[in-house]
C-alpha cells in the first residue's frame, strides 16, 4: 500500500489522472429491479397447507406486523392440533427480519426474492397482506431466506428419557421410566413456544404452556398450582395420559425429525418434585369458605368421579363417593400396572383429594349394598361414574373354558393382591394398550414364576398401521419378549380332554373398508394354532349398568347403549349426572374432563 | 402565520448573529442541526441540537424479547450497522456464559471488518462532498454497494444483515462466497492510485482539510474522543488490539495513525484503515476454509428465554470509534435495560462544539464529517 | 380521500386549457427535483440511487437543497415528533404543485417504532402522501420503481387524479392542522400561510376551515425575527 | 499494575467491594458519597482516563438508581464499572447526584443524558436542560413506570387496513382473529397467550369434542 | 349352522317351488316381514339399555322389505337386479367363528348381535344355494340378488358388531 505522506501538498494536476475513466465501462446498472441474491429477505410466502395456526410467527415478531385471521375454508381440528388460523403481515410494520420464518415450527412461512411494492397514497391496504403459496403481488418468485438447520431457532430434538433395561425390568413391577432431572426438564420445558395447541386439544384444557413456562423457571410450585387448576389427578396423568397435548404440539408438526415437547414428563417431574404438603396446600386453594348444606353422592372412585367430587367438595358442598372395591382409583389402579403407574403416585393423588374433604366409602357396591333410589333419597344429585369395568368376550368357540380369561379381571386381580394362576403359556387376543397391560402383567409374573416369558398377543390390526396401542408399548412389549402378530383373527379356542391347549387364528387380509369403517376380512386358507396354557381376552370393556336397577333403566334416555347425556353430562333424570369412560370411552384425561364438567352443571343446578 | 403580523425588530448593536445549519442543511450529516453564534464568518460558539434521530432505542429493547433486539440494534447507526448487532449479540453471550463457536466468530470478524469497508467509502464521499467536490461520493457510494452485494449474499439483506444472534450467526456463507469477497478486495485495491489521485493527493483538497478542526491529544483524550479520531492525533489506540474481542488477536493488522489530529490527518488515517481492512479480509479468506465447524451455539427457543441475571459491557471498535453496550439482565425474557455508547455520541456534540469554536463558518460541515459522526447515535 | 369536495372555483373556458395542461403535466413528469432530506434511516438507500450504480437522473429526477425549489418530499423512513415539526415546516415551504414519497414501513403504520413514544406513526395523517415505497428499507431499486410510479401518476394526472393529492392539504387544511395540532399542541402555527394559499390556488372548500383553523387564528401571536424558531 | 495493586488502590474508598470479572473488565460497588473519590483516585493513580460511559438504571423495586461509570485505562488496558446506588427520589422531589463534570469531560453528555431520561439533576454539571428530548413535554421516558406502549396506544392512531381479501374471509365468517397488540402484556412478563384467544380456541375445542362424540344433534 | 339349515329347510322348499321373479320376491318380501315382526316383538323384553340394537335390526328388516316391494311392482326389475350382480359384495366371514347362543329371556347385546348375525349368514346361504341350483336367467338372478342383499346385511352388521364389542380397545 502506498504511503501518503501528511506533508505533502498534493497536486492539482492529479485529479485529471482521472480523465482516463472516459475508456472505462460505466458501473451503472439497467433500469429496474435485479436479481436478488439466493438468501434474500424479501415478500413473505406462506404455505397454507403446511401453516398450523400456532401463532408462533406472531409472538416472534418484534413489531408487532402480523395479525392472526381465521380462514373458514380451513378445517380446525384441536386433537391434532390445527388450527384455521393463517397469518397476515402488515408491511407497514414489518422490518423483514426473518426471525418468522426461522421459528415456523412448520417451515411453512419463508421469503421469496421480490421486493419491490409501491401503492399511491390512497392504496396502503396493500401495505397488509395475506401470504399464500405466491407473494405480495401473486407472481410466483424464487425463494429468498428461507429456514436452514443453522438459522432454526427451535430445538427439534426431545430430551431422552431414562428407562430401565428389558433385563432389569422384566421380572418386577417397578416404574420403568426413570424421569427427568431438574437439568434436562428446565431444558426440555425452554422448547416450548407457548402457542397453546396443547391447551387446546386437552380434553380437561390443562394449562400446559404455563406449567411448562413455570418448570423453566424452576418454579415448579407455581407449575402445580396451574395443574391443580384443571386436573387433580395430575400424578397419574403424568405418567399414563394418552398426552393429545404432544400429539397437537406444534413442534411435533414439523418436517423431518421434530419431537413434540414431552410435556407429559414434564408434568410428571414436576408433581414428583413437589411435596404432597405443599401440594395439598394448592389444592385446597380457592375452596368455598361457607358449607353450601347442599350433599351429593358419587358412585365410583375412578378419575372421573374424584375429580367431580373434588370439584364440588370446593365449592363447599358435601360429597360421598361410593366405591365398590377396596380402594379407590378405579381403572387407574385396577387397570394400569404398576411399572406404569406405580401405586403410591395415584395414593398420593387420593390422598390429596381426599385431604379437600372428599369422603369416600369403601367396599360399598351400589346396587347391592344400597340402591340408587336410597341415594337419590339421601343426596340433592348423584353421579354416576362407574367406567368400563366389564371385560368383552369374543364368544369364539371354546371361549367358555375357564381358562379362557377376560384382561381386565385379571388384571384387577394383580393390584388387589389376589393369586393369580399364571400359566407357562399365554396367549392375548388384542392389541389395544389394554392387551399389551396384561401381556407385560403376566409376563412379569411368568418371569417371577418360571424364569422364562412366554406371552403371544395376536390383533386384528396391522403393526404400523392400523395397531392401537402406542407404539411406546409395542416397542417395550417386543424388548420385553413378548411375540406380537399381528393381522390374525381369533377362529377358536382349541380344547382337548377338556382341557385348553391353544388358539387357531387366521389371518386377516384388510381391516377397513373403503369409508374407513371396520370391515375385517379374513382368509382362511392361512391357519395358524398357538399353543397356551390359557387364552386371555382383551378385545373390549363394557360398563355393569345393571346396578341402576330396572326402574331406573327404564326411565333413563339411552343413546346406542350408553346413558345419554347433554353436553354438561346431565341424563334425562334431573338428579342424576354421569360422567366418564361410561359415557366417554376410556381414557383417564377425557374422565377428568368429564368430572369437571359434571360438577360445573351440577353446582350450577344447586344453585338454582 | 399571516405575513401581515410579520414585524420586524431590530437586534442590538453586536456583530454577532445566530444562524442554523440543519436539520435540513446538504452540510450536515443525517438529521442533525448545529446553533451558531458568527461573528462575521467566524464562529464564537456553537451548540449542537440533536434528538431529530430520537427514537427511543434503550425504552424499546426493554420491550422486546431478548432476540427481537437483534432487528431493531443496528438502526441505531445506518451507516455502519454490523458492529451494533456484534456488540449486542456479545454482551448478551457473555451474560449467559456461552461463546460463539469458532467459526461463527471468523465470520463475525469478517463481517465487522466488511462493514468498515463500506462505512469508510461513504465517509469519503461525504467528507468531498463537503469541500465541494461531488465525485468522489459518486465513486464511494457506488464502491460501497459492492460491498452491500456481498452483504446481500450471505446475510440476506442489503444494509441491515440482522445476521447475529447471541450465540452465533444465522446462516452459513454461501458457496463461492470467499472467492467473490477475494475479487471485490482485489478491485478495492486496484481503486486505491483512483482515490488517491482523485482526493487524497488533491491539492484542492488537501489545503482546505490540512489544519482544519485540529485536536492535540490532550485535548482528545479529555473529550473522550475515540476510533479514527483518536488515531490522528496519534495515539495508536484501538478496541480491536487493546481490549480484543473475537478473533482479532489471532490476525495481523497495523493500527495506522497521523500526528495532527485535524480533517486531513482524519480522512488519512480512514484511508489506511481501509486497507488494513483488506489485509485483515484476506487473511480471513485464507484461514475460514479451514475452520469448520457449527455457527451457532444453541440458546433455548426464543420465546421463552430467560437469560440469567447479570451484566456485561461489551466494546467494539465500529468505523467511527469506541462502540459499546452495556447490558443488564434481571433475569427476565427482555433486557433490564441497554445502554448503547455510540462513539459519535462523543464526538458529534462536545468535540464538534470545541472544534467549531474559532472555525470559520464554511469549515463547520467538514469537520462534523471529518469526525465520521453518526447523529442517530447521538439521539438513539 | 373520502369523499369528493366541491372547490369553490370557477369554470375553466379557455378550450385550449387542457392541451396546456396536459403539456405542463408532461414537462413537468420529466423534470423532477427532490429535497435532499434524510428524515430516517432509510436515507442510506438515497446516496445509490442517486450516484453512480442506479443514477437517478435517467429519470430527470436530481437532489435539490433547497426546500422551495424542490418538487419532492422523500420521507425516509420513521420521522420523530422533533422531525415532524421541521418536515411540515419544509413541506409548505416547497412550491406547489409538490410530491411526497413515503419510504419504508415506518411511514405507513408505525414500522418497527411503533412502540416508540418518540415518532409519529401515519405520515398522510400529517400531510397527504401520493406514493409509498415497501420496504425496510427498500432498495434503490424499489426507490426508482416508487419514484417512476410518482412520474406516471404526474404524467396521468388528468385520467386518475393521482398525481395531484397536494391539493388535499389545502382542501382539507383542517384536518391536516387537527392532527398536528393534536401532537404538538393547540398554539402549533407555522410561517406559511396555507388558507391564503388555498384562495390563491382556488382550493377551497368546506373543509379547509373547521375548529382547528379557529383555533390557529385564536393562538396565532406575531412572531418576531429572532424567535423565528421552533419551541 | 498488576491485580494486587489496583486492589491496594481502590481498597483506599471505604466500603469497596471488587469483582474481578475478566482480565479487562473489574466490577466495583461503592456508596455514593465515595464515588467521586473512588472515579480521583483512579484516575490520578492508576491513569483510568477515558471515561467510556455512564449509565442509569432505573431499579424501580428496590426505588434506587444505580449509576454506572464506566472508565478505561489505555495504559492498563483494562476496564472498571463502578456502581452506585442512588435514592430514586419522587416526582416533587427528583434524585440528585454529584457531576463528575471536574474530572471527565464528557460527563456532561452523559449527564445530560440522564437528566433528561430519569430526571437525576447532576449537581455541578453544567448544562442540565433539555438536550434531545427538547419536544417533550411528559415525564423521563426511560423511567420504568413510563409505560411507553400504553402511551402510544393512547396517543397514535393506527391504519385501518381494509383489503378485499380480508373483506372476502369476513364474508365467508372468518377474519381477524388474534391482533398483535393482543398477544402482548405490559412487563417483564412472558407473551402469554390472551384469555380472549385462549377461550375462543377453547370454544372451537368444545365444539369439536362435541361433533366427535356425536351425542344430541 | 346345521341347525339353522333345518330350520330354514322349510323355506328353501317354499322358495324352490316359486317359478318367476314375482313370486320369489312374494316369498322374500314375507320373510323379511316374519323377521321384522320378530325383532319389534323382541323390544319390549329386553333391557332398555340395548333396545337400540333390537330396534335398528327391526328398522333395517323393514328397509329389506320395502325394497323387495318396491322392486316387486318396479316394471325395471330386471335391469335393477342385473345392476346389482354386477358387484356382489363378499363374505368376509369375521364372525363366522363366533359362537351361536341361545336367545334367552334376557339377552345381551353381544348375544343378540349373534344371532342376527347368524340369521343373515343363513339366509345368505340359503339364496346363494338356491341360486347354484337355479337355471339360469331370471330365476337365478333373483336368488343371487337376494344373496347379495343379505351379505351386504350381514357386513354392516359385522361392522357395528365390532363398534360396540370391540370399543375400549384403546384403553389408558
């Protein structure tokens, strides 16, 4: 580089140096718009079919510029987490940052290469746009920025979580999952962006962006208290919720390997991390002062009718909850094994409610012990919420033997502490997450007794497909040994000498019809025979609706052999409410829902 | 008003009379306006008058998400935009106790150093512009919007990059990107005997920038001026060698400096910068290949990002001087507060009143540009 | 512009007038001078298209200093309340027939300052606007394409009544003093006459006067040579 | 100079407490009387010269100010943030603190910065009046319980968009949904999501469970 | 099945007697009526939890009979019927394997699934049998008509056999 020296005087000569720019091409550049470069931030896109409506675009930006429409044409769905809201940006805020297009959680918002849009005066609607496949101007445009690996703001990927080996687990009924720690939880709940499609698509609308928020501040009472306001069942939905919150979450919605947040871990390490005096400080918050002298009698300890009872006790009513069994819980107890849901989590979630003043009464089966009408004649309203507590049978031949066995009363069985018969060999028919209990249960069992696992599950529907149990099962089920085949239908139990030595199923060639609706078919060339020990059925569950007694039966509105309700879960009989898997089908989540919303009626008609 | 109630009143008998320049004024840089007190032409006092730029910068970041700052930060100087997003990006790293990867580094030197390339070349045209001399801006700004290409080619916009972000940068170099920056060097070389001949050696020129605005170092140092500034009245300071940040203490630049410290030593001074500059970039060509790696440091999703309870004052050197933020965190999804230090803040208000004291009435609008003052970081 | 309004002017005879207008809107289309004032930031799109690289001039559209010689207004970009002041200021210097360009988002919704408790946010509620260019900041190129729009709607006048809303600030004067009067104050007044210039113009109409024209007259004071500034 | 040294020279103020960050970065916490002190003391005997800046931040739920000064050391190379924690004071009766004006030039902008952005009227500064600020007329914006978003809200108007395709979705019964100035809440607190939004997505919720279910038509 | 083929032996005769596509559909039309009958006359004496199965069997019965009388006095009979043999629907016997009980006093639904099942799967057969015999043309497409009607009745049975037995499936 050439020195300038500050003592020189220069010369006026030296500007002419410059003539010699007359042979040189000029640097001016043609009329109109150039080519912009490949990662230019220009006009927005937007495609509508990958958009969610989650929102995240607009809480990203930084002016403000982008407003939520709902588009009717689009179809919402809240369980799997769509919404018909698309954005719209207002160019007369937006700064062209970019950072909208790097959260989409979908990738569905990006910028194209245009940029030039002028309007006259009186023309600024312009200025607010909708994107859609084509830009401001509808001219289709190459890309500009659009999201990369390195300029996606989201952490795509969950946190792993710790299970114990098939080895170590197989021959006990310990917790599987080791749960998080405060470390990876507080980095798990930061993945949230906070767009409430989990919110949404819960049945009992828990607030899962707020806890979440909460766990990451590390304020996880806070969390609790938010759980608290919409479930108190909160252990155990933390740990065997069928979570549609993570099937909505708006992360779970994106291209390639995108993992929804874990948030039913979350709310799992967050409720274990708490202390039960605390959290039964929380629960009793916002209970009614003053006694309402009104009293209400619940048939049914399960999730449902605890989280009316719960309800209603804090709105200072007195509420009795009958169970028949020796415990309370219902399916959550009888129903799930405990290296799922271990018992003292769901005793800790009883205790609690109990704690608020819910009086439940053991071993009382209504019906039998006391009628209906007495409880009518005791109580100002009554709940039903008695589940599916009844085990379907497939009625195939030879399904009368008695070691032809229903899952769920097996299943009952086990937690009660009853002696269970196990057998060398079994063999489940099913494939629902009811089937793959009892064939996890009873290979535990036959670890215990034998040393050795010999459960085959057979279903009807196709592994990948059509199957219905979480694949989480599955994939736990096949480490655990159990041998799984699918697509077979049951043909008949075979018995010899009045004693059962297997199943013959066949196989099934599709399952649905062209509409969707079941429509199984089967070939029959393809017979296979399992031997077994003892067959177990899990096909289906029916609710003992017999306890109602004839009268009331009769006098009840029935919709397709269930109690029918109105939206509040109110019956066509003025004092009696019903709720849960009964009238819901099962699911622990959609029970609590359902208490929730019972209660809300049924104070509400108190009060009338 | 009606010029019926127009009334003229006659002044008192003194010779002086208080004129504006600005904010509507060709002599002034950006929106900025300058009181004077004349006596003849000669100036007695002068007051700068700032706040047209006012936008209330510090009170907006405290409303933002930590990361929506990253759009708005380098608005507050438009001439020179990249140092305001690194200076931003660094505090907040060094509240949260991560470092940028290696690679993102390089890169955000390479960015810095880019932008002072550009920041330079429209400071040249501006300060000819001043004198009289109109070609000189011509061939800056033109010069320039090369380097805004390059800018357009690898962060995606043209003057604002909004291409850091604590913890990183944004997006990877394009393909080929080294080779385009190695033959926009190789031009800005070949333009150097253009420039010299046409302003640096200039004797039209160099009489009306020699002794212009002339600070001793004394004199400097107690008005707190920095950057170019500082270096032309020689004292060879620079936040990129004394305080470093980055990768600067891993490259080979001279810290060029004049002994006069008045317009002339100023643009000087600029020019050698601007070569160092390159030298600085071809450096960076050569190693960059060789540093792979991530650009980015993970931070959690950003809209729920708290960053921990802190404080950090992070320096840079911008094109204009000492650039600095100072960041408080309280342990919120926003800043406690921001502070921005401009360098221009230093020298567009307490050295141009100082220098303008005794200047001569045409000489004003050179020596503000002979600072390379920012108004917008003076107002912010 | 909501609704047309009825200027108090007479009927134009001369049937020769409209070939001369149609004339003057040509040369004038061709020959364009735009104040050279950087309100925001997005002035540093100006300096290209002004220079070398994008040349303006191929559009006979030059930088002028002075306020009452130039044709255009460019608004770059957020204009602080300080800056108002002074831009409305220049603006009625500038002769008519005169043109503003609105530039980046700032000028039509508040932009990225919309938070900001320093800058006006709807620049045509200060004075009317005859086009805007998109953009944060918009690049020299969106710039021409704004200002070959403003020479088309000059050019155009006539058909579509674009190129003249200059007019608006004397038809509807009050409105315009309503809104600035509403940032700075009831005693905001102005050197420049702007009813007497509406006579002059013949651009009258009802709503050039209103409550906010009363209180103009009613805050008026004389205002003397060495306070000629603004508070 | 090394650490210890520059320890033994600031230990002098009474009531020092001394962080030492990073090589070029000490924290220093003094009480407001000994500051000026602290700021002569360094810059006669350790040439901390260059007064870089000098921040305010406005601690409104501790009613304190703390003032940070930021002084540079070419020779030392190193950097020294000295806070000090001033009463907030009240409308009536503003935070007043002492100019350093005598000792650092640039002060005086500083100062004014502040003044004019939290109203603490430096003493012995010598321009304590308006400077940027000079067209406003309501309390120092900086302060936190300026709450410049609901000013704005109050003051400005914004454009009333009207666009066909906005016409055509209101027509077929969609539209604006959510707003942008919905999804924001004053604060330090996170952008929750409104209740509005909140109970209108819960609504469709509902209103979906209960096409699902299929009971009552 | 063997049991119910005698049961149905009586019929089979009465059908096979029957010469033209108007008497067969006589006979069809009467049998769907004796179904109808049955199932109405069934409501009252089960429990009113289930009735509605009863109830749609005895509706769909009655559906099946206005068809056949419609089709009976339709002058187009022919092209219907030829229509409708063009896409037989199959058996795809999924409930083949489930066991016959008894209808007791007090049947549950599951049962009286079963046994409506096992009456359109015989009179399934019945038709398609009498078909095979049947020489071809009218009197044949008749019978395997009537076929078809009672397998498509029979799948829409099977397919509500699995909403309601084998709900629950997914449990928690």
């Amino acid at each position: 580089m050439k020195k300038i020296n500050y003592n020189d005087k220069g010369s006026i000569l030296n500007p002419l140096k410059n003539l010699q720019f007359y042979a040189r091409k000029p640097v001016t550049e043609p009329l109109g718009p150039r080519d912009a470069s490949a990662s230019y931030r220009g006009f927005h896109i937007n495609d509508l079919n990958k958009c969610i409506g989650c929102s995240s675009c607009q809480k990203i930006c930084d002016n403000a510029a982008i407003t939520m429409v709902e588009v009717p044409s689009i179809k919402e769905d809240a369980a799997k987490g769509l919404r018909n809201l698309r954005p719209a940006i207002d160019y007369g805020r937006c700064c062209w940052c970019a950072l909208c297009v790097d959260i989409c959680p979908t990738s569905a918002i990006e910028m194209t290469r245009e940029y030039v849009h002028t309007c006259d005066g009186d023309e600024t609607d312009s200025y607010f746009i909708f994107p859609k496949e084509t830009g401001i101007h509808g001219d289709s445009f190459e890309k500009g920025w659009t999201k990369t690996e390195d300029s996606d703001l989201l952490d795509r990927i969950r946190r792993p979580m710790g299970e114990m080996l098939s080895e170590a687990r197989i021959d006990n009924f310990d917790e599987i999952v080791d749960g998080f720690t405060l470390e990876m939880a507080v980095q798990e709940a930061s993945r949230c962006v906070d767009c409430g499609l989990c919110e949404d698509a819960c049945p009992a609308h828990m607030h899962a962006p707020n806890y979440i928020r909460s766990i990451y501040e590390g304020n996880l009472e806070q969390a609790v208290e938010w759980m608290y306001e919409t479930n108190p069942f909160s252990h155990v939905c933390g740990r065997v919720c069928t979570h549609i919150c993570e099937t909505a979450c708006s992360l779970g919605h994106g291209e390639g390997e995108s993992d929804p947040i874990a948030i039913r871990w979350l709310k799992r390490f967050a409720m274990d991390n708490v202390s039960k005096t605390k959290i039964k400080q929380i629960a009793r918050k916002g209970k009614a002062r003053k006694k309402s002298g009104k009293s209400i009698a619940v048939v049914g300890a399960g999730p449902a009718g605890l989280t009316a009872a719960f309800d209603l006790v804090k709105k200072g009513h007195k509420v009795t909850v009958y169970e028949s069994l020796p415990k309370a819980g219902g399916m959550t107890r009888y129903g799930i094994p405990n290296y799922r849901l271990p018992e003292d989590r769901l005793d800790q979630d009883i205790e609690v409610i109990q704690s608020v003043g819910v009086d439940i009464k053991y071993n009382v089966k209504v019906g039998t012990d006391i009628s209906m009408a007495q409880l009518y004649k005791d109580n100002h309203a009554v709940v039903m919420a008695i589940g599916l507590q009844m085990g379907r049978s497939t009625r195939i031949k030879g399904s009368d033997h008695k070691m032809v066995v229903k899952a769920v009363d097996l299943l009952r069985m086990i937690p009660k502490g009853d002696k269970v018969n196990v057998p060398k060999s079994a063999v489940v028919i099913g494939g629902g997450n009811v089937a793959m209990d009892i064939a996890r249960s009873m290979a535990r069992l036959q670890q215990q007794k034998y040393g050795e696992v010999n459960i085959t599950l057979t279903a009807l529907e196709q592994l990948g497909k059509t199957f219905l149990a979480d694949d989480e099962e599955v994939k736990e089920s096949l480490e655990e040994g159990i041998s799984i085949l699918d697509a077979r239908g049951p043909k008949q139990c075979v018995i010899k000498n009045n004693k059962l030595v297997g199943l013959e199923t066949v196989k099934v060639i599709s399952i649905f019809d062209a509409q969707g609706r079941f429509a199984p078919k089967y070939d029959e060339e393809d017979l296979q025979f399992h031997q077994a020990d003892m067959v177990i059925e899990a096909i289906g569950q029916m609710s003992d609706v017999s306890i109602l007694g004839e009268e009331l039966t009769e006098e009840l509105e029935w919709n397709r052999g269930r109690i029918q309700i109105d939206e509040n879960g109110h019956t066509s009989v003025e004092w009696l409410w019903s709720a849960g898997d009964m009238v819901k089908g099962p699911d622990v989540i959609n029970a609590v829902a359902d208490g929730h919303r019972v209660a809300k009626d049924i104070d509400r008609f108190l009060n009338k | 008003m009606r010029p019926e109630n127009y009334q003229a009143v006659k002044l008192g008998d003194s010779n002086e009379y208080e004129i504006f320049i600005g904010p509507n004024h060709p002599g002034i840089e950006g929106n900025y306006a300058f009181r004077l007190m004349l006596d003849g032409d000669i100036v007695v006092s002068g007051k700068a008058d700032a706040g047209y730029l006012h936008r209330g910068f510090e009170k907006l970041m405290e409303g933002r998400l930590w990361i929506q700052n990253l759009a708005i930060v380098p608005r507050i100087c438009v001439p020179d935009p990249a140092p305001m997003e690194v200076a931003y990006s660094m505090a907040v790293e060094e509240i949260m106790g991560i470092e940028a990867p290696i690679r993102a580094q390089w890169i955000r030197t390479m960015q810095l150093e880019l932008s002072r390339v550009a920041a330079h070349l429209f400071t040249f045209g501006g300060h000819a512009a001043t004198t009289g001399m109109y070609t000189p801006m011509f061939w800056g700004v033109a010069d320039r919007d090369l380097v805004l290409d390059l800018f357009e080619d690898f962060t995606g916009g043209r003057v604002y990059s909004i291409y850091n972000i604590p913890g990183g940068v944004r997006r990877e170099l394009p393909p080929e990107f080294l080779q385009k920056l190695s033959n926009l060097l190789d031009y800005l070389e070949s333009r150097q005997n253009d420039y010299d001949n046409l302003l640096f050696t200039n004797q039209v020129f160099v009489e009306r920038a020699k002794g212009c605005g002339a600070l001793t170092q004394s004199q400097a140092l107690e008005l707190s001026v920095t950057g170019p500034n500082l270096r032309a009245c020689g004292l060879a300071y620079d936040v990129r060698r004394d305080d470093p940040y980055l990768v600067y203490d891993e490259l080979e630049f001279d810290i060029p400096r004049q002994k006069h410290g008045d317009a002339y030593s100023r643009i000087l001074v600029r020019r050698d910068e601007l070569f160092q500059s390159i030298r600085i970039l071809r450096q960076i060509i050569e190693r960059l290949p060789s540093i792979k790696g991530k650009i980015r440091t993970p931070i959690p999703n950003p809209l729920s990002w708290n960053v921990r309870k802190g404080e950090a004052y992070a320096r840079v050197e911008s094109s204009k001087g000492e650039l600095a933020y100072y960041v408080v965190s309280d342990g919120g999804d926003k800043p406690y507060r921001v502070h921005v230090r401009g360098p221009s803040s230093m020298h567009a208000v307490q050295t141009l009143e100082f220098l303008a004291k005794g200047a001569r009435l045409e000489d004003v609008a050179q020596i503000m540009f002979s600072l390379d003052a920012c108004p917008p970081e003076v107002d912010r | 512009m909501k609704k047309e309004l009825k200027i108090k002017q007479k009927e134009r005879t001369n049937p020769l007038a409209h070939v001369f207008d149609d004339f003057i809107r040509f040369c004038q289309s061709k020959s364009l001078f735009m104040l050279h004032y950087c309100t925001g930031c997005g002035a540093i799109e100006l300096p290209p298209a002004m220079t070398s690289r994008f040349d303006m001039e191929r559009l006979g559209i030059q930088p002028m200093v002075t306020p009452r010689q130039a044709d255009i207004l460019l608004i770059t970009g957020y204009v602080s309340i300080k800056t108002l002041k002074r831009v409305i200021l220049t603006y009625e210097q500038m002769q008519s027939p005169k043109y503003v360009i609105g530039i980046c988002s700032c000028t039509v919704n508040g932009g990225m300052y919309w938070q900001s408790y320093a800058t006006a946010k709807k620049l045509n509620e200060y004075m009317p606007v005859d086009v805007y260019i998109a953009g944060c900041m918009p690049r020299p190129e969106a710039v021409m394409a704004g200002l070959q729009r403003l020479k088309d709607n000059i050019r155009n006048d006539k058909k579509e009544h674009k190129g003249s809303a200059w007019k608006d600030y004397f038809k509807r004067y009050d409105y315009y003093l309503g809104n600035q009067q509403a940032l700075f104050g009831e005693d905001w007044q102005t050197p420049t006459d702007i009813i007497a210039e509406a006579k002059l113009y013949g651009l009258e109409t009802e709503e050039t006067y209103g409550k906010h024209t009363k209180l103009l007259e009613k805050h008026q004071t004389p205002l003397l040579p060495q306070e000629m500034r603004i508070k | 100079m090394n650490k210890v040294q520059i320890d033994e020279i600031l230990n002098k103020v009474n009531g020092i407490k001394i962080t030492h960050k990073r090589k070029t970065r000490i924290r220093v916490d003094v009480d407001a009387d000994s500051l000026p002190t602290l700021l002569e003391l360094i810059k006669g005997r350790a040439s901390y010269i260059h007064l870089s800046a000098i921040t305010c931040v406005d601690w409104i739920a501790d009613n304190q100010f703390e003032l940070v000064y930021h002084v540079w050391s070419y020779e030392e190379k190193c950097l020294i943030s000295a806070h000090t924690r001033i009463d907030r004071g009240s409308e009536k009766n503003p935070a007043k603190y002492i100019s350093v004006y005598d000792l650092f030039k640039p002060a005086d902008f500083f100062e004014r910065d502040i003044f004019e952005m939290y109203g603490v009227t430096f003493i012995g500064s010598p321009r304590m009046e308006k400077f940027i600020l000079t067209e406003w007329n309501g309390v120092p914006p900086m302060l936190k319980d300026f709450d410049a978003e609901a000013y704005v809200q109050e003051t400005f108007k914004w454009t009333d968009y009207n666009p066909d395709w906005l016409q055509e979705l209101t027509d077929q019964g969609g539209g604006i949904a959510v707003k942008p100035e919905d999804i924001r809440t004053a604060g330090n607190t996170h952008n929750m999501s409104t209740h509005r939004e909140r109970d209108k997505a819960k609504a469709a919720a509902v209103k979906a469970n209960d096409k699902m279910q299929g009971w009552k038509q | 099945m063997s049991k119910h083929k005698e049961g149905h032996s009586k019929s089979y005769e009465k059908l096979k007697s029957k010469t033209t596509l108007k008497e067969i559909l006589d006979v069809a039309v009467s049998f769907e009526k004796t179904a109808r009958d049955f199932y109405t006359a069934m409501i009252p004496k089960v429990s009113k939890n289930i009735r509605y199965i009863v109830e749609e069997l005895a509706e769909e019965e009655q559906q099946h009979y206005d068809l056949f009388l419609s089709l009976k006095n339709d002058p187009y009979v022919q092209t219907q019927l030829d229509e409708r043999i063009k896409t037989p629907t199959e058996n795809h016997k999924f409930s083949d394997y489930v066991q016959l009980l008894d209808l007791g006093d007090n049947p549950d639904d599951q049962t009286i699934l079963q046994y409506a099942l096992a009456r359109e799967d015989a009179a399934m057969k019945q038709y398609q049998d009498l078909a095979d015999n049947a020489p071809e043309g009218e009197l044949q497409d008749t019978f395997r008509f009537l076929a078809i009607e009672e397998a498509e009745h029979k799948l829409e049975l099977e397919k509500k056999y699995y909403e309601i037995i084998h709900s629950g499936g997914p449990g928690n």
